[in-house]
C-alpha cells in the first residue's frame, strides 16, 4: 500500500541553483532562504520517501509555444535535464518509476484528465532546482533517494486550466496513489510562485498580502483559493505567480488530515517571493475509529 507521506511546495528560481554551485548557503543574501530548508531536511530524513509526485511548469526545455500540453505526466524509466541558458549547472539525471506512473494515468484518465503521456520527458529547474534543496548531498552525487514521477501543468500559455481543476488533478492522483498495491512511501511536491512578475509593466510585481492568504488557506481550505479565476491570479499574484496552480494540485493530492507543520516566507529570491511549505498528511480521525 501506498502511505502518503506529506506534501512540500517551495519556489523554482533559477538563481538558487547558481547560489548553491557558489555555495552562497551563508550569505546574507541567501540564507533567510536556505535556512528554510533546514526544517526540510530534517522531516525528509524522518518521513523517507521512497518516490516524489512533482507538479511543476515546464519553462521551453520539454515543451515549447508550438506543441504545449495542458497537463501532461511523465512515463520514463529515467528523467535528464538539459543547459536551460541559465547559467547553472545541469543536473544529474533522476530514476522514474514507470509502473507507477502507468498507474496514475489509468486513474487520471479514468478520471476525465486527458493527460499527454511522456515516455521521455525532460525536466527543467521547475523540477531540478526543488530537488536540489532538498535532497543537497543526492544533487552533488547523483544518488537521488528518490525516484520521481513528473506531472507537468501549463502555467505558460493561456487559456490556464483553472485552479480548481488542478487542485482536482491533485485529488484524482491522490486517490489512485491510495489503490497502487505496492508498499511505497510517497511525497507529493508543488513548485514555483509564490508571488512574481516576470515581464511587462508590472515585472517586480509581488503581493505579500495575497501569499499569506493562500499560505493560510492551503492546509484548511485550499478551495477557498480555488474560488480565484486565473485573471485574477494573474492580478493577485502575478503573471509568472500562477505557479500556484502546481501548489493547488500538490495539496489535492494529500487525502488525509492535513496539518502544516513549517513556513518560510522570503522576499525577494531573484524576482520572486520566496516560499517553501511542510505538510503533513495524517491519517483522518473517522478512519482511524473504524
Ligand atoms: C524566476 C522565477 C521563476 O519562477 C522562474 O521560472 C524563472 C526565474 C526569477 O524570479 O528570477
Ligand atoms: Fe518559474
């Protein structure tokens, strides 16, 4: 049986992986940001995961404005990343897990998610950069601890599906996690946002108001965030801060009682506001009682 573990959600910002090749974990720039993920590393030496569900964007590297589905989910025995341009190292390759994967998508598509299947799918620095902070010794080595399966949400291109459709993708993932009869320990991951803008009139743009309130809302009420069309996301967070569609899902995929158990909230990391998240995903009272 699959046991649900938690649920981390954290930002995606390119830069972070140029502070950790610079090793700048100290510097006073980045540490309120690093810091955050002390606590992180700890609950992960406790919670083991043997396998990472990642909702995360794709930025151009699998996927371009030519050919860019609306949700996709990877199907690969093994996932590389490529040089985005960013300058940052590239990342070593992570495992998949394909009968898990296969798994997923008969539920999702059973579901009425019409998901685009990626049998070879590469990952960019929405999924590599997560990965990095929180598993630092496995970035250096190459010796993930976990194995992943992708699930790529355009955030990109509109027309966006609407945040209550990714927080649904989330619950659909959920539940067929809950009927994959091998024993697995599973953590669910949503990066990106919080609140950014990268181009136009308002590039800069960020709203500390409207990230406390999705952070507060997440564990208890995620649909009251879920009320919120994606114009006004846009509005609220920011043209790049409807990354939050990526945290909607990862939250609908926590089935059980779920309980936040850390916060870091920085601003700025690069151009965005900085936020990573712990919850966990504790079994609910009825069920224990029967
Ligand atoms: C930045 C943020 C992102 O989400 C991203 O994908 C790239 C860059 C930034 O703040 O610089
Ligand atoms: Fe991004």
């Amino acid at each position: 049986m699959v046991e649900i573990v938690g649920g981390i959600a954290t930002t995606h910002v390119p830069s972070i992986g140029k502070a950790i090749a610079e090793n700048k974990h100290n510097d006073p720039y980045w540490k309120p940001f690093f810091a955050g993920f002390d606590y992180v590393h700890r609950w992960l030496a406790d919670a083991r995961p043997d396998v990472a569900v990642v909702f995360y964007n794709d930025h151009g590297l699998n996927f371009f404005l030519d050919k860019l589905p609306t949700f996709a989910i990877g199907a690969a025995k093994e996932y590389r990343n490529e040089d985005e341009g960013w300058g940052i190292p590239v990342s070593h390759a992570i495992a998949g897990d394909p009968a898990l994967s296969w798994h997923l998508i008969n539920g999702l598509i059973a579901d009425g998610f019409d998901m685009t299947v990626c049998q070879e799918m590469l990952v960019d620095h929405a999924v590599t950069i997560p990965l990095a902070l929180m598993w630092p010794a496995a970035a250096q080595s190459g010796a993930w601890p976990v194995k992943i399966v992708p699930v790529e949400i355009n955030t990109v291109q509109h027309p966006l599906p609407s945040v209550a459709r990714c927080l649904d993708l989330g619950r659909s993932i959920g539940r067929a996690l809950e009927t994959y009869p091998q024993d697995l320990r599973v953590v669910v991951i949503g990066t990106g946002g919080l609140s950014h803008q990268l181009d136009g009139e308002r590039a800069g743009f960020i709203n500390k108001d409207f990230d406390r309130m999705c952070m507060d809302e997440l564990a208890k009420a995620p649909e009251t965030i879920a009320r919120y069309s994606i114009h006004d996301l846009v509005e609220q967070a920011g043209a790049q801060g409807v990354e939050l569609l990526n945290w909607m899902a990862m939250r609908g995929a926590l089935t059980g009682a779920v309980v936040e158990v850390h916060r870091n909230y920085h601003i700025p990391v690069s151009n965005t506001a900085g936020a990573t998240m712990v919850f966990e995903n504790r079994p609910r009272p009825n069920l224990k009682a029967a």
